[in-house]
C-alpha cells in the first residue's frame, strides 16, 4: 500500500485576515514539500483552553486532530510585548490534548518558528518565548527560526516577499523541515503509523 504524503499544519498570524504575520506563514508553508493545512485569521478564535471543559468546539477539535496527524508544525506569532499572541498561545495549549498519545504532544515533530514585530528586541525575545513554547512540547525545532522585524513592509498585498533576506531565511526554515520530514520517514517502518513513548 502507499503511504501517504508528509502532512504540515501551519498556524498562526492574527485574528485580522492577510495579517504580515499570516503572509509570512503562508509564504513559507508554500516552500515546504508536503500537504500543508494552514488555520489563520478568524481560524484563530477559539475559546479559551481550559483543561476542565467537557467538550472541545469543533475548530480545537480540528487544529489537535490536524496536529495529531502531521509530520511537522509551522508557527508564526506577532510579538506583543516582548512575547507570543495571546490567540497562538492560547491554541498551543489545546494540544494538551495530545497528552495520553502514543505521540503525546509534538513528539517526533519538527516545528518551525516565525515571529514579526516592529523592533529587533521584541522579535528576538518572542521568538525566544516561542521556541521555549515548542520544547516544552517535546518539538524537535529547526536549527532556523526567522526573525522579521522593522516597519518597512516585508511582503506586499499578494504576499509576495520583498525583502531578500527574509526571504531566504524562510526558505532555509523551510528546507529544514523537508529535511527533517523525509529523513525520519525514512527510517520509520512502512506500517508503523507512530512510535510509543513510554510514560
């Protein structure tokens, strides 16, 4: 039987749609060799994660079940404040539900990371804040996370990118993670859908 192909979920921007943060997710999304389901925008606007609820709303369902099921991660936040969106945060602490997984949390995942900001320090600091987010979640990270800062704009209305060196720090992330994804399905068993982790 043929295994399917490598699946990517990229999440992040803003709650306003075509965000800077949202064209920089997507540009990137496009460079990576797999089937990529991205949630941005109003896809951002879940309640917010309580461990206690009895139910999930049908978008949180979707975003673990997508996480769930993919080979790697791709997260873009805005630095408020010198840390990650409140509506990014509050996203990655639904994948709580992935705890009791064979796969808990984003084992065996890589996860790339973008953050835009209009100062140098508030990108560094949020992507610092956000990577810490990822090995919390036992990620494997790319060697790469790309920093976009400054207030000249670095994609235009279409989302294409304007400025050289983002654009090649993207597509180094990128190449990181079709490294990374092909290289470990390599090595898994053709009928082995994840690996145990024990406790």
């Amino acid at each position: 039987m043929k295994r399917k192909r490598a699946s990517v979920v990229a999440l992040g921007g803003a709650v306003r749609e075509g965000s800077s943060t949202e064209k920089a997710l997507r540009h990137a999304a496009g460079l990576i060799d797999a089937d990529v389901t991205v949630f941005a925008g109003s896809e951002l606007l879940l309640p917010m994660y309580s461990p206690y609820a009895s139910a999930r709303p049908t978008l949180a369902v979707s975003w673990v079940d997508a996480v769930r099921e993919a080979d790697a991660v791709l997260i873009a936040s805005p630095g408020y404040h010198g840390g990650v969106s409140g509506v990014v945060k509050n996203a990655l602490d639904y994948l709580e539900d992935l705890r009791d997984d064979g796969q808990p949390y984003l084992s065996g995942r890589a996860m790339g990371c973008i953050v835009t900001a209009a100062g140098a320090q508030g990108a560094v600091t949020t992507l610092s804040a956000l990577r810490d987010i990822g090995h919390a979640l036992r990620a494997w990270l790319t060697p790469m996370g790309v920093c976009i800062a400054g207030m000249d704009p670095a994609f235009d209305a279409d989302g294409a990118c304007l400025r050289p060196e983002v654009a090649r720090q993207l597509e180094i992330m990128a190449e990181e993670i079709n490294t990374f994804i092909h290289r470990r399905r390599a090595l898994e068993p053709r009928h082995s859908k994840r690996f145990m982790v024990a406790g």
